[in-house]
C-alpha cells in the first residue's frame, strides 16, 4: 500500500525552528509535525494530503510569552502522465493553512500575525517531503528499455518460421488506479510480420520517447503480414487444389511470381479442361482467356 510505504519515507517531524528573529516580537521557536497520510486519485494525478500540526511560541528576553497551536492542510500532487523520458514528472507539495498564528507582543498594544513567518519557514520542509515522494516513486524507464529489447528480437515460431514485431513507438494511455494501486495503460505501435525464417537480428533499436494518447481504446487492431520469398509463392499456385472455370476441372503449373515495383506480376499456364497462358499484373489486373 502506497500510503503505508510513504509513512516510513516521510519523517513524522518536518520542520523545526528555534530563535528565529521576528522584529520587535522577539523570536520565533516553532515544531511542524505531520499526521497520518491519505492516498486518493483525482483524475489523473495522484494526491497525497496530511495535517501538519504546528506548536509555536514568540519569546523575547529570554522568555516565551505567547504561544499558538496553527495546522497547515498539506497535499501533495504527482501527475500520473509520465514524461516523454519515461519518469514520472515532479511532485508538488503545498499548505494552506487552516488556522492563523496570531501573538499580541509590546504589553498586549500590538498583535502579530506569525503565520507568513511560519509559512516561509516551512518552505525548505516541504522541498524535502516532495523528494522524499519523488524519491519512493518507482522507476520505469528501465522497465521499458527491457520491454523494448524483448519486442525487437526475433522470435522462432513452429515449423521453421519467424516473427519479427518491428517495434515503432510507445503510447501512454489514460491513467488510472485506487489508494492500493497505480494503473497504467500503453499502447505499443508495431509492423509484425512472419518470415519462413529467421534471419541476423538487426540492430537494437532505441527506446523512442514515449507518446500519449488520451483517447485510447481499451482494444486495437492487429493486422499481421506474411513475408516469404516470391520464389516460393509460385510453388504455392502449383500446389493448389484443381478448381472449376468454365465447367471444366482446372489447375496451374509452372508459376512464375516476380516483383513489379512495389506490386508483384505472376504468369503461370493452365492445364486440364482449359488450358493456357495467364498473366496478372498490378496495373489494372488482366488475364489472357484460357484456350481449349
């Protein structure tokens, strides 16, 4: 639990302060000690509040003659969006207080507000408490780096083949979670495809920043391509099964499949009920009728 782990991160007392001169009202000694912690999400920050309870006395001449018991509402913000490095951004910590600290000095004739003196001493305080939150946070680009050099590594599959994801980039997507738990969600944009085989691992690719994505879905799609050498794909047109065309009982033999640009041509001959020589092409595909 994240309130738990916090507790035993941040001292009970933050702050502490004694003979600090506060003009003709003498000195200011004081004691800042915080409360139980609570953990609770607010859209898409995580906010952790406490009270702090602050004991002070102004004292002049070597005596305390007035004293005051102030509470600060303390609330620390940590944005839930991770940074484009893949850290979480700096916390925030402030207080409001409740209940001024107000002394009468000079014999009762003149009262002292003392809660800016007090605010700006706590200031120093509260830095520390921010990094002591920022310092509990867990870290996540290491996480991702691994994650990262696992996608890009080639994966054998059965039978001899291959899957290559093609990694390309890394997508934060709306944060979520409860006092017990932090939920992320990433989307990861991907080219996989499936060689008949396995081949030199390509070089590592780095970790790209990450990117956000608000609106993204709870599901995506997933279009995966099959890369095989041309070659091959002639046999594929050989051994397919005979098929109908014309009434009659078809098959193709002696398949050529060679590129065209960007685009793949094919020629191949049938043979059976219909017989003759078919070619397809990119550009407006045509084929030649077959002849009996």
């Amino acid at each position: 639990m994240l309130a738990k782990e916090l507790e035993g991160k941040v001292p009970p007392r933050i702050a502490e302060e004694r003979g600090k001169d506060i003009s003709m009202a003498g000195s200011l000694n004081y004691t800042a000690d915080r409360g139980p912690l609570s953990v609770a999400i607010e859209g898409e920050m995580l906010v952790v509040r406490t009270d702090v309870r602050i004991h002070a006395e102004a004292c002049t001449k070597g005596r305390c003659y007035a004293g005051c018991d102030p509470v600060a509402r303390t609330t620390a913000s940590v944005p839930l969006r991770l940074t484009s490095e893949y850290r979480f951004a700096p916390s925030r910590v402030t207080a409001q207080f409740t209940q001024p600290c107000k002394v009468r000095a000079l014999g009762g004739f003149v009262q002292v507000d003392l809660t800016p003196t007090i605010q700006g001493q706590m200031a120093p305080a509260l830095r520390r408490v921010e990094q002591d939150i920022d310092g509990k946070l867990p870290p996540i680009r290491p996480q991702a780096e691994r994650m990262w050099r696992e996608l890009d590594k080639p994966r054998e599959l059965p039978l001899g083949a291959c899957l290559v994801t093609n990694p390309r980039g890394i997508s934060q997507g709306p944060p979520s979670g409860t006092p017990d738990s932090l939920k992320a969600r990433f989307g990861i944009v991907a080219y996989p495809e499936v060689y008949t085989k396995c081949g030199a691992a390509p070089p590592p690719r780095p970790l790209p920043p990450l990117g956000q994505e608000p609106q993204m879905p709870p599901e995506d799609d997933l279009m995966l391509a099959i890369v095989s050498p041309l070659a091959s794909m002639g046999g594929a047109f050989e051994s397919a099964s005979p098929f109908d065309a014309g009434g009659g009982r078809v098959r193709a033999v002696h398949a050529v499949v060679a590129s065209s640009g960007s685009s793949a041509q094919v020629d191949f001959n049938l043979r059976g009920d219909a017989c003759g020589d078919v070619a397809i092409r990119p550009a407006n595909a045509s084929a030649s009728a077959p002849q009996r």
